[in-house]
C-alpha cells in the first residue's frame, strides 16, 4: 500500500460528484469532520455510559466527552505523522490533511456503540445467543446470524455512517473513502470474528470492499472478504487506548474508587527513575506549587498522555514499512518500551478489579441486559407479526428512517438492532417502563 492511493477525497454515495470549492473552503476532510459534529447520532452519545453511571454532583465521562479527548490526541497524532511523512514526499498535498482525517474517525469510532457501557454490545448478542432471538438462527445464513450473535459497535459505526436508512440520501452521511476506512479496526466480516470484533456487517461488506479497493488496501486470502488495516486505523486506536485508559483512571479518583495516592503512583509509574529523572524533578516541582488534588490529577494526567502520542509515533514510523506492507500484527501501544509497558499493564489490572468490576458499573450493566433484552424482543416480535393489534401499536412507536419495507428476515431484525442501538441510556430506561407498564405518560 502506499499513501497516493489511501488519501482519497472521493465519497461515498457520490462518487460521480465533483467539488466545485474554491481554496478559502473547508478541505473535503473538515467537511467530514464537520457532519460527524453536527450529527445527531454524535449529539446522542453525551447520554450515553462510557463506563461509570453519571453521578449527580460529579462529571464523569459519557461517550461523547470520550469521542472528544480521542479525537483532540487522534489530531495530535495525525499532525505528527503528517509532519514526518510530507518531508518525504512532499508532491502528496493530502498528507497535511491525516490529522483532520484521524480526528474525524475518533468522533466516530463509538457512534455505533449501544447504551449502557459496555456490556450493550454483549446485551444485544446475549439475545440471540440465549434469547428469543436464538429461534431466528435456521432463517438467517451464516453471515447474518454471526452480525447479531456477535454484535460488534464498530461496525455499526460504519453502518450509522454509510448505510442509506429509509428517506436518507444514498451513502449516509457520504464521507471520503479515507475517513471511512480509518473508522474500521477490524477489516473483516462477521464469521471471522474473534469473540466480539469485526469491521462491517453483511449489509455493509459490498461498500467496504468498493472502498478498499479504490484505496488499494490489501485484500487477504480466503473463503470470507478479510482486508489489512488502512494505516490510519492503528493512529485511531492507539488514540482510543491511550484515552480508555488513561483517563478511567481520573473518573475513578474524582468518584474516589481509587485514593490520590494510588492515582499518583499508577500515573508516574510511565516515567522511566532513570531516563526520565528531569521530567519527574519537573513534575514533583509543579505538584508543589498546585495544591487542588483534582488539578494535580489532572496535570498527572496530561503529562502521561503526551509521553504516550510520542511513544506510538515513534513506534509507527519504526514499523511503517510493515504497516503499508500489511504484515504488522498487534497495535501501536503494544509495542511500548518497557516501563510504559509495565505501567499500562498496572493500569488495566487495576482498572479491572477496583474500576470496571465495581458495583455501580456492574448495576448499570445489569440493567441494560434486561433493558434491551426487553426492548429487541417487543419490536421484534412486532416486526415479525405487524399485522397483530398489538404490533401495530408498538410499531408506530419505530420512527420511519428504521422500517423496512423488506419481507427478509435480516433486514427486518436489523432494522430493530438499527432502533435499539441508538438509544441514549435515558431513553432506552424511559421506554422499557412505559412498556412493561412500570410508568405511564402523564403520571408521577
């Protein structure tokens, strides 16, 4: 692969289309950047869970907060490879734009994932793995019933993104070819899925293909369409990680499941006793000078995420060649040298036994299975009968841009999943009670 044939202006759904801007407009990347902001999909995620409930008095992150920190380091770090890759051919005048089109697909790296943190992608699988839904499994091909058991919020990601949903134009939200390809993590479909992750649905696998083939990303061998990754992605994900990890570890101070002391150690701990001596002097001297424990935090923080973006560069160009050969296995952060290494990998151990094992996550990831569990199965069942009283007055509840006119049993279930996914954790709670009759309109 090679960067004149991955950064590409062309958008999907209108491919015949020319621009006519002049030089003072917005590059087609900033066009981009600019749907993904103004979008409702993007304005739904500020309710939905990252990983904690949202407390009353104290601002934890939400999806959206999230999305936002990923694409501020995903521009830094778009910017710094941009930067090293213009002095080596400088004729491209796309390079300059990386940083735009790695911020852009942070925005929309978790539009596509369902309410209630975490566990929503396993909720919805859990329904067809060992709920109602597992009767659809012998009227589905392979393909189809791998997208619901193993319902993966990156690839509906692409599918919010490119999918013409009824009265929408052709294309979704017609973005470059660039930007959706830096969207997909895992460029394969469904069956090959480990666990969890693919990149596209079967729906979506023919635009994908067309995308990938315009920007002449590797295609690998095989029964089912796998690709390698366009090279953006790895920027994308190793933004993600940093900003997953790194900042679970502030929420967790500010709602104190984690002591500042803790806190401390666990943030200076990316910082190597001995090569790093002045930056710790450095830092030592500015926690003297601030004494709110929640600035310090922040500035702990700061530092460690900055020391990060410099490390995953490095690691990047060192690995370039491998990467545009399709051979890198692995992400960006897993090549850390050995003390951010050692230092990420307390991190998670302790993110996984103090933060995302307690009680307030695990309440809150509860009450989704049951939630969207209830939800999937009232609009399918719906779906499936609509000639049914009943039915019909929970299908006028589906909003049109979700119906589908089709007598397939995948796009009919996909249509709900389309509904269900896109709730805000607000709204999936308000219509399950109104549903099971726990509340009613009008009445406190």
């Amino acid at each position: 692969m090679n960067w004149n044939t991955l950064l590409s202006a062309k958008r999907l759904g209108m491919e015949d289309w020319t621009s006519s801007s002049n030089a003072e407009d917005r590059s087609q990347f900033q066009r981009d950047y600019d749907r993904i902001i103004f979008s409702s999909p993007f304005r739904r995620m500020q309710n939905k869970t990252q990983v904690f409930p949202l407390p009353e008095h104290i601002f934890v992150h939400n999806r959206l907060t999230h999305s936002l920190e990923v694409a501020s380091v995903g521009r830094s770090l778009g910017n710094m490879l941009a930067e090293k890759l213009v002095k080596e051919n400088p004729e491209n005048k796309l390079l300059t734009e990386i940083g735009t089109i790695v911020s852009t697909a942070c925005l929309a790296h978790d539009l596509g994932n369902p309410p209630f943190g975490h566990s929503g992608e396993a909720a919805i699988s859990n329904f067809f793995t060992k709920g109602a839904g597992k009767e659809f499994e012998n009227k589905l091909t392979t393909g189809e019933w791998k997208d619901f058991t193993h319902f993966d919020g990156n690839a509906n990601a692409l599918r919010i993104l490119s999918h013409q949903f009824t009265g929408k134009r052709p294309g979704g939200f017609a973005l470059t070819y660039s930007t959706l390809s830096s969207i997909v993590k895992y460029p394969f479909e469904s069956v090959l899925a480990k666990k969890q992750k693919f990149g596209f649905f079967q729906s979506e696998k023919e635009d994908y293909s067309r995308i990938a083939s315009e920007l002449q990303i590797d295609k690998k061998d095989g029964e089912y369409i796998s690709f390698v990754r366009h090279p953006l992605v790895y920027l994308v994900e190793a933004a993600d990680d940093i900003c997953y990890q790194i900042m679970d570890l502030e929420d967790a101070f500010k709602l104190g499941i984690l002591s500042y002391e803790t806190t401390k150690e666990l943030y200076l701990g990316f910082y190597n006793t001995k090569t790093d001596k002045k930056q710790i002097a450095n830092i030592e001297s500015t926690l003297k000078r601030v004494t709110d424990q929640n600035e310090q935090v922040s500035y702990l923080r700061a530092g460690v995420i900055g020391k990060l973006i410099y490390e995953c560069i490095r690691i990047f160009t060192e690995n370039q060649n491998r990467i545009l050969e399709g051979s890198f296995e692995g992400s960006l952060t897993d090549g850390f040298q050995t003390t951010q290494a050692e230092a990420m990998e307390r991190v998670k151990s302790i993110s996984f036994k103090k933060v995302y094992g307690h009680r307030s996550v695990v309440e809150i990831e509860i009450a989704g299975y049951k939630i969207i569990g209830t939800l999937l199965k009232e609009f399918v069942d719906a779906v499936m009968n609509p000639q049914d009283m009943y039915s019909k007055k929970i299908l006028s509840i589906l909003p049109e841009q979700y119906k589908s006119e089709s007598e397939d049993y995948y796009p009919k279930i996909q249509s709900v999943v389309d509904f269900v996914s896109g709730m805000t954790d607000v709204f999936a709670l308000d219509l399950y009670r109104k549903i099971k009759g726990i509340s009613l309109p009008g009445v406190v």
